[in-house]
C-alpha cells in the first residue's frame, strides 16, 4: 500500500444506500444508524477536504465534493483539478483515493452500502489505543482480483472496529490483507451534518493527529 492510500478497501457501493426498511438488525447496521444512515438519502451532496500528516512538517491534502444525485466526484489537488462520473466505464487513477478518503470519513455508512464483507464481534475487548472497554466488531472484506467487478481496489482487507455503548467508533485498526498486525486510529471529534454525524479527526497512539478533515459541507 502506498505511503497515503492506507484504507483502501474492497467493495464499495458508492451510489446509494439500502431503503431504510430494508436494513437489517445487525451490529454492522446499528454503527450505521447510530451515524445517521436513515438520513442519508436527503442528502444531495457532500464536500470535504482530506488531510494527512505525511511526516513532521509535510500535510498533504485533497479537495473532492461527491454529487450523490448524479453520480459525479469532483477531485481538486496539487496535481490537477477535474470531474468524473462513477457510473463511467473506466474510472480515472484517482478514484482509488477518493474512495480511500471516503472510507476515513464515512465507514459506518460504508457497512450498509458494501455487500462484500463478512464479521465477527467480540464484548468487553479493551480499545487498543486508549483501553476503553468496547465491543470489538471485525469487518473482513471478501477476498479476490484487486478491481474486478465487486471486490474494489483492495480486497481482502480487514478492520476491527472497537465501538461505544451507544455504537459509535472510538478506534479502528486497519489489517491489510487480513493480516495478524496492523495499525490503529481514533475516530474523535464528531459534528453532525444534515442529518448525518462525521468525525474529522484520527489520533494515532502516540497522540498526534494523522488524518483530518475540513471544509466539510453537506447539502
């Protein structure tokens, strides 16, 4: 995995999400609901700028504003600015970090869209960063040919996600390829946004912010 593209998961449904009625009644969809899933489809749109601390002094940062309705991502960096639709039949270099930053920003929305993955939870685990009492929920994605129809750009890794009594994220661990060792974030500072909750900071054990998010606006 490149040195940014640090989340970039396996399937990603990023045109809509499943009618309210039809969510089912697993912990996966209650970390969706308790961020607001069931309001999602009044939403029309949503801006962000994503940020990463590269080293001591370098922050590396991207624009993207995704167009739910139409199915459009607007992409703006150091590099280059454009527009490409999701639905067209070859998707330009740059959407493999558009759905790496989607994924800092919205996985509890991801687990009601993606359909590729199976889980596991486990009571009473101790958060690995902060040893807060949590349940411990493990997202495996399905495993496959990186790209090919379904299995996104990533397959095969996992997550666990170390969550609240009220279903909310207070740390998650990224194991790439399913893997015994991987690193872990916070999900802190939450804001809510028509209708729907986000949070703009990962703290890293040492206790220094490594990813955030500004510029945030949901219409």
């Amino acid at each position: 995995m490149k040195n940014i593209l640090l989340a970039v998961v396996a399937v990603c449904a990023l045109q809509a999400c499943q009618p309210k009625e039809t969510l089912p009644d697993t912990l996966p969809m209650k970390v969706a609901k308790a961020y607001g899933i069931e309001n999602f489809d009044k939403i029309n749109s949503i801006a962000y700028t994503w940020n990463v601390q590269r080293d001591s002094v370098n922050v590396l940062s991207r624009d993207w504003k995704w167009n739910i309705k139409d199915s459009t991502v607007y992409y703006s960096g150091d590099d280059t600015t454009f527009t490409y639709s999701l639905t067209a039949e070859t998707l330009p270099e740059k959407d493999g970090a558009f759905v790496n930053d989607k994924y800092w920003f919205m996985m509890p929305f991801q687990l009601a869209w993606d359909t590729g993955y199976t889980f596991e939870t486990e009571e009473n685990v101790a958060s690995p960063i902060k040893s807060t009492n949590s349940t411990k929920l493990t997202i495996l994605y399905s495993a496959g040919e990186a790209k090919a129809p379904g299995m996104g750009y990533t397959p095969g890794d996992a997550y666990d996600l170390y969550l609240d009594e009220n279903n909310k994220i207070l740390e998650w661990t990224f194991r790439r390829g399913n893997g015994i060792e991987g690193r872990t974030w916070t999900w802190e500072n939450e804001e809510k946004f028509g209708g729907i909750t986000l949070a703009k900071d990962h703290m890293g054990a040492e206790g220094r912010r490594f990813i955030w998010f500004t510029d945030i606006k949901v219409d």
